[in-house]
C-alpha cells in the first residue's frame, strides 16, 4: 500500500487482520490528513502554534503528537474506533456519573470523556507547577491574614467592602487559626492557553474543589488505551501526589499517620457524588455524610454500628453554608451541629478550612498582584484574566463605554456570566442599567479565547476549545505540590458557543454540558512509580482490621435488603394476582382466592384503596394493578420499590460492586421503561402476557441482585443488616400471606392451597415432599416448621436471630433481650395450630401469625434507634 494517503482509507479496526505490518500506512500521515481547521485567533494544540488563517496550509503536527501517534503506530490510529468504544464500555462499567439539574430535577448522564488526551511538555509544565504553586501560597497567605491581622484590609490592599459583603466570607471563624495554620489543603486553577501560546489563570477553586475524583477516572481508563504511548512519552503518573496530600492531612493532626481521614459527601443527590464515592475509595478514605457524624467534647465522632470512632480529619465536600447548623445556615441537614467548634478548639482538621468560598470572587482578580509583594514579596508568575471590579467607581466609569469588549461577571455567588457582545440592544442596556444600580455586585472580565485541542470524532480530529483544571496540594508543612496533570474540559461540538444566560461558566464547564479528557504531563527524569496500596500488616495487626460499618450505610444496607425483599415479594403477588384475575375470566379461580389477593393487593400497595374489588369489576381491578405497578408516587407499588432500591445502591456507591449497582439501576429502568411503553401503547390496557412477560423479566433480575448480595458480598455488620432488613420483611409478607389464607379457608380449595404455596415460593418442594397431596399438616410443616426450607417462618426466623446476634456481639445484653421477643415457629405444636376450632377457624395460628409481623416490626424499630440514631441507653465510644 502506498505511504500516501487517500480520502477512502478504511477507519474500522474490523479490516486490521486484511493489513500486513509492512502495508500499513504511516501514521502520522493519517493523522494529518484528518486534522480539521482551527479557529483564526486561537492557539492550536495539535500543532503548537496559532491558527493560520482560513484557506491556508496546515503546518505539520507538534513534536508531542507526533511522538503520540507515531507510538500507537497506524494500527493504534485504525483502531481509535474501538478505543472508544471501550472508553465508552468502560465508563459505563464504572457507573461514572454527573448529575445535572434543571428544571425537570435532576437527571443523572455518564461521565462525558473523550478519548485523546490533553498533552503538556515538561518544560512548559515546570513553568505551570511555579506559578500554581505560587498562588497557593499566596491564597493560603490572604487567608490568615483576613481570618487574623486583617493587614490586607487595613492597608487597603483588598477592598474591605468587597470581602466582608462576600456571602462566603465568614465571621464566626475571624480568630481562628487551623491547625498547623492552614486553611487551605486543595486548591484548584483553571488555566486558559492564550493566542500567544501563555497560560493565564481564569479562575480558581478554593470553598471545596472538585475534580480530583474524575480525574483520576480519566486517567485510569485513558492509560490503558494507549500503553504504547503512555510508556514512550514517560507520562508523570498521579499516586504519589494523592498521596502526599493523604499523608499531608494526616500530619496536621496530633495522631499523625494513626490519623482517621473521612471524606464528608452532601450525599447521592449531589452532581459530584461519584467522584466523592470513587476518591474515597482510592484513598481508603470513609465516605461520610453529616448525618453520620456528632460532635462530643470538641471532637467529631463517626456513628457506627460498632459504637462512636474518632475521626480526626475531614476532607470535605459540603459548602461552607451547609457545614454547621448551629453557626451557619440553620436549616442545614448536610453539615454537623458544633463542627466550627471543634475545629476551633483542634479536635478536628477540616481541608479546606471554612470561609475560603470569598477567594473565588472575579472581582479580587485586580488585586491580587498587589497582595503578592506585600505577602510574598513576589511577582505573580501566571498572569490572569484582566478584571475590572465595577464596585471600584473609576474602575466602572473608565469601562463602563466599552461594556460590549467585556464579559459581565457576578461579583458574588448566585448570578450567571453574560458575554455582552453577544447580547441584543434590549438586553445590552437592560444589563447596564443593572449594573449601574448596584456596580459592586458586577466584574468586567477581558474576553480570552481558550486554545483547542484534537478531538478524535468518527475518522476526523476536530479542534474544540479547552480548560485545564490544575490542583495544588498543601504537604501539611507550609509547602505545595502539584498534581502532574489536571482535568481538561473540552467543548461537546466544534462549533459550540459557551452557555452564558442559562448559567453557564463562559470557560466551559461540565454542568454546561463539557466533556473532559485525561491530561498528560510530560517528564524529562524517571516516572515516578509509587502506589497507594497499603503497607503490609503485621500479623499482631490483622486481628484488629475491619471495614468500618457507618450509621448511615448500615441503615441503607438494611433497607436495601427490605427493599429487595419488597419489590420480590410485590412481583410475586402480582404476577399470581393477573394469573388468578384470567382463570377467574375462564371460571377456574374460586371466590375466596379473588378476595385474599385483593387484601393482600391493598395492603401491599398493588391497588389503591378506592379500586373496585374483583368481585365488583375484574377489568378495573387489572388495569388498575398494572397502572400501579409503575406508579412512582405510590410509597408501595413495584416501580416505587425499585427506585428506592436504586436509592439505596446510589448511596452505597463506596460498598457495592459496579456489577450489582449496574444491575439493580438497570432492573429498575427497564421495568418502569417497558411497562410505561406498553402501558402507552395500548393506552391504559395491557396484553395480559406481555405485563406478565414484563414482571417476569424483572423477577428474574431481582433474583440475580439476590444472589450479588448472598454470594458476593463480604460478610461483615453491613453484609447483616441486609441480610437482617430481608428476613424482617419475608417475615412480616408471609405471616399475613398465611393469616389471610387461613382467615379465608384457603387451605380447602385447590387453587387456594396453590397460591399459598406460590406466594412462599414452595411449590416445587411441596410436591416433591408430599406429591398429591392437600392436607393442613403438611403445609404447615414446610411453610412454618421446616428449618430446611428458607421461606419457611422457621428458617427465616431462626436466620434472623443468628445474624441479629452476630450483629449485635458488642452488645450482648440488649441483643438478647430482643431476640428472646422473636418468635419461634419450628416450636409451634403441630397438634394445635393445624386443628380448626368449633368454628372452623385456626385461631392460634393465627394469633402466632399476627405476633410473628409484630415482632419483626418490632425489631426494625429497635433496629433503628440503637444502630442508625444512636438514642439507646448506653453510649459507646471508641477513642482513638
């Protein structure tokens, strides 16, 4: 094959077998030939260089990609289509997400990541490193100043005015010096190539930075598609800056390396919670939620089920607002009563510090080199975007005629950036007499036009603009590292315009709709080779290792076994309900099954009160069955359990495997998103055998999430309390399946005794037990007696009472106590509970039945106030 290339070359990794290594093309002329142009007046990524005008030559490939594609060879360029396939495949193994919210709520999208990655010289990045490092010390600097001796206010330096009126700024926290006198542990930069090929700052992250988490997802999944290159090109690696800021958080506390470390979430809901999940993960961090903590003495203490446990610090996610109810928004539910405290008094580390959110503001931009030599006694190494505060009024008066040069920035948290030059006449001057009405809420920001790098799409590389997010991290001794890399946003299209009104950062951001991409920082020495897995344990150390069960997760896990006992027990009488509903159409089911599955539909949610019962109208009872199964708002219906099944698995991200989470996400969907479309489709009515086939399908992968969570889960508290949550519910849903049967005499009828035995899933052991036969006794003896049979009250209730008191080991007294209430089914005498009395009516069975439910409801209520509230008698701590 000739070394030129032609415009009908094959892109499909499918014809690799057909091409000999000698007849494959050069790669770095595939990769020429499919550069597309750049926009005039921006720097090119690609090529290193601006943008030649449009119509011009393209100049060659930049030394850096072409040492890129000349590793991957024409075999990797060929094959770019699987590669991205496989990025695709394996973000969505991950469960990579990032909620959005608009005005529909929140919606969860995977994690958009393209497949080429941002590349950056060693040189270049040495000059990066400087200058972000700089302005670390510079931010930490202006903190302890504001928080202390307000020198930087006094002398004028910052404008008082600007600071304190910044909601962010915090007033309970002047006076406060943090441990080892740092405020700042993380800081984030968002960096913007210029035309000139210059690195300027556009922004800065300092309340509570996000993106460490999805940048090493990046990196892990982007690393293994290019090996080649990633070894060729010596690309710095990431672990041993993740952890020196582990290590550097854990020398600012007195515990040193002993130090508790957990990562404080908003929870599911928030639009980074992945990241939180995968972070604390990687880190060996616990994930917690405010809830999950409590302030005792000026310490903060994690609510286990083992008790109270130190934790010394907390990298947080929670907005400075939201962190202490007690001190700052009262109404917060996220944060922890008395944490400013704590930290006030070092019973705790909070990384960042509260009250940094005021850094951010566009308005300091100006200032900030003045506030470098007084602090520093330096020169600003990366240079920023220029910026007018228009609360300064020379500043808003000089400007104020070339409005239309600027992007219009609020001062303060709340508003939305607006690129002037592209506003109508009507809006232009409705936004300058805004401004004009309150200037010091409004920046003027000079307009940069970020560089673009190559975007691999379908056989072309289209250039789209991009940011760098770059992370400084504080070594807990004064000093600063950077992370060799960062996380690249890039626009979704070519063509595509920043959101501006809608609320969009006019850098790109992910909630505007951005992707991102790994960035790969060259190295000139060796890579560097450390790795976060942990030290080898002694053998005196392995007796004292467990996995730490929070309040918060063990109350998850223990409804994420009753929602998935739920949602199976609500299948199962569903599809027994339709099958009951169209023998009784063919006259083959009695009357006294019709009126057990209505009161069991009714107090199972599968019908609403208001519904005729069968006898009254089948049609409106099955239509009114299969509406309710995807009704989402009904507290009890199949679609409402799965979701909140979802929930659950959503906040055990940090627990679960990606495999069982995909799948109880995915058994959720499809049985909401099936039964809704033939719902719609036949416009309120269903084929009977395709809303069958539906529940069928379902039933099926709840049975799959069943044996995820017996067979490949670790067996510790957390594994318990699901496994506790489910027999407390297959405890409860029999014992009425039984006391309704009997109530109703179902035990005479043929198709009665069936569903008895269908509805505890029995019916294959019945008849290899017992064959024929239709008797009391029997039945009894293996839906209640049998300890063999796992839907069997016995074994169930026998279940719960090991792994209760397995469970609740460190608590041997009140365990026991409970347990002592639980019934005792395979005691039950056979001779009295099967036998009618004069009224032919089993009336102590009945009664046991009835307690049965009591008492598991019962133990769930003990359940949640012990384990999950801790309100019970004796407190228990573990000072560490």
């Amino acid at each position: 094959m000739s070394k030129t290339v032609s415009a009908s070359l094959p892109q499909q990794s499918s014809l690799l077998p057909e091409l000999l290594p000698q007849d494959l093309p050069d790669p770095l002329a595939l990769a020429a030939a499919a550069v597309l142009q750049g926009k005039e007046g921006r720097y090119s990524e690609l090529h290193q260089r601006p943008n030649g005008r449009p119509g011009a030559a393209p100049p060659p490939l930049g030394p850096l990609w072409q040492q890129f594609f000349a590793a991957s060879g024409a075999a990797g360029w060929l094959d770019l289509a699987g590669r991205r396939q496989r990025t695709q495949r394996r973000v969505q193994e991950d469960g990579a997400s990032y909620n959005v919210y608009d005005e529909g709520g929140q919606s969860s999208r995977a994690w958009p990541l393209e497949l080429l990655p941002m590349l950056i010289a060693a040189d270049e990045w040495r000059a990066i490193e400087r200058g972000v490092a700089q302005r670390a010390r510079l931010l930490n600097a202006a903190l302890a100043d504001v928080y202390g001796a307000r020198r930087l206010l006094d002398e004028g330096l910052l404008p008082a005015s600007l600071v304190f009126a910044h909601p962010q700024y915090l007033r309970a926290l002047h006076g406060c010096r943090p441990l080892g006198g740092i405020h700042l542990h993380i800081a984030a930069f968002d960096l913007a190539r210029g035309p000139d090929g210059l690195w300027w700052v556009v922004g800065q992250r300092t309340q509570a930075p996000s993106g460490l988490g999805y940048l090493l997802e990046n990196r892990l999944i982007i690393g293994q598609q290019f090996p080649e290159a990633f070894r060729a090109m010596s690309v710095q690696r990431l672990a041993a800056s993740f952890q020196a800021l582990l290590q550097g958080l854990q020398r600012l506390s007195p515990e040193g390396e002993r130090a508790r470390v957990a990562l404080l979430t908003p929870g599911p809901r928030n639009e980074t919670y992945f990241e939180h999940a995968f972070l604390a993960r990687y880190l060996g961090l616990t994930l917690v939620e405010g809830g999950d903590l409590t302030v005792r003495e000026d310490k903060v203490f994690l609510k286990t089920t083992l008790g109270l446990e130190r934790v010394h610090v907390l990298l947080r996610r929670v907005d400075d607002e939201y962190l202490d109810p007690l001190e700052l928004r009262s109404d917060s539910a996220l944060g922890v009563a008395g944490l400013l405290q704590a930290m006030r008094a070092g019973g705790v580390v909070v990384a960042n510090a509260p009250g940094a959110g005021w850094l951010e503001s566009p308005g300091l931009s100006a200032f900030w080199p003045g506030v470098a030599q007084a602090l520093l006694g330096e020169e600003l190494l990366l240079p920023a975007t220029t910026a007018w505060w228009c609360g300064e009024d020379s500043a808003w008066r000089q400007q104020r005629e070339r409005l239309a040069d600027f992007i219009v920035a609020p001062t303060f948290p709340g508003g939305a950036p607006s690129v002037v030059a592209d506003l109508a006449p009507a809006a232009r001057a409705a936004l300058l007499a805004r401004i004009a009405a309150d200037p010091a809420a409004y920046t003027l920001q000079a307009r940069i036009r970020p560089s673009e790098m190559p975007v691999w799409d379908q056989g072309l590389l289209e250039p789209r603009p991009a940011v760098l997010r770059v992370f400084a991290l504080s070594d807990g001794l004064g000093g600063w590292r950077v992370l060799p890399g960062g996380l690249t946003r890039v626009a979704t299209r070519r063509d595509e315009q920043p959101r501006r009104e809608s609320g969009g950062d006019p850098w790109l951001s992910m909630q505007g709709g951005s992707a991102s991409v790994d960035t790969w920082v060259m190295t000139e020495g060796k890579v560097d080779s450390t790795s976060l897995l942990p030290k080898p344990l002694q053998a005196a150390d392995l007796a004292q290792v467990h996995w730490t069960v929070t309040s918060r997760s063990a109350e998850n896990l223990f409804w994420l076994g009753r929602y998935s006992e739920r949602a199976e027990n609500s299948l199962r009488l569903a599809r027994l309900t339709l099958d009951a509903l169209a023998g009784s159409m063919r006259g083959s089911t009695s009357a006294q099954v019709l009126r057990v599955l209505d009161a069991l539909a009714r107090r199972y949610g599968l019908v609403g009160e208001d519904v005729p019962t069968p006898q009254q109208s089948l049609r409106l009872f099955e239509r009114a069955l299969v509406k309710a199964l995807v009704d989402t708002e009904g507290s009890n219906s199949v679609a409402w359990n799965l979701r909140a099944l979802q929930s659950c698995a959503q906040a055990l991200r940090e627990r679960l495997s990606s495999e069982h989470w995909q799948l109880i996400h995915e058994t959720a969907d499809q049985f909401i998103e099936q039964l809704s479309a033939l719902l719609a489709a036949g416009q309120g009515s269903i084929p009977l055998s395709e809303a069958l086939g539906v529940l069928a399908r379902a039933d099926t992968h709840l049975a799959a999430i069943t044996g995820a969570q017996t067979d490949r889960m670790t067996r510790d508290d957390g594994w318990r309390l699901l496994s506790v949550g489910r027999q407390i519910e297959r405890l409860d849903f029999l014992s009425n399946v039984l006391i309704e049967g009997f109530g109703e005499g179902l035990q005479q009828h043929d198709d009665g005794f069936a569903l008895m035995l269908g509805l505890f899933d029995s019916t294959i052991t019945y008849r290899a037990q017992f064959q024929g036969r239709r008797e009391v006794p029997p039945l009894l003896q293996l839906l209640v007696r049998d300890s063999d049979n796992p839907r069997s009250l016995a074994w169930v209730a026998s279940t719960l009472r090991g792994r209760f008191l397995k469970l609740s080991r460190h608590d041997s007294s009140w365990a026991l106590e409970q347990v002592r209430a639980l019934p005792l089914p395979e005691r039950w005498p056979m001779e009295r509970i099967a036998e009618p009395d004069a009224e032919g009516r089993y009336a102590l069975l009945t009664t046991l039945l009835q307690a049965c439910s009591e008492q598991a409801q019962a133990l769930s209520v003990q359940i949640g106030r012990r384990l999950f509230s801790h309100v019970g008698s004796v407190e228990r701590m573990v000072w560490q």
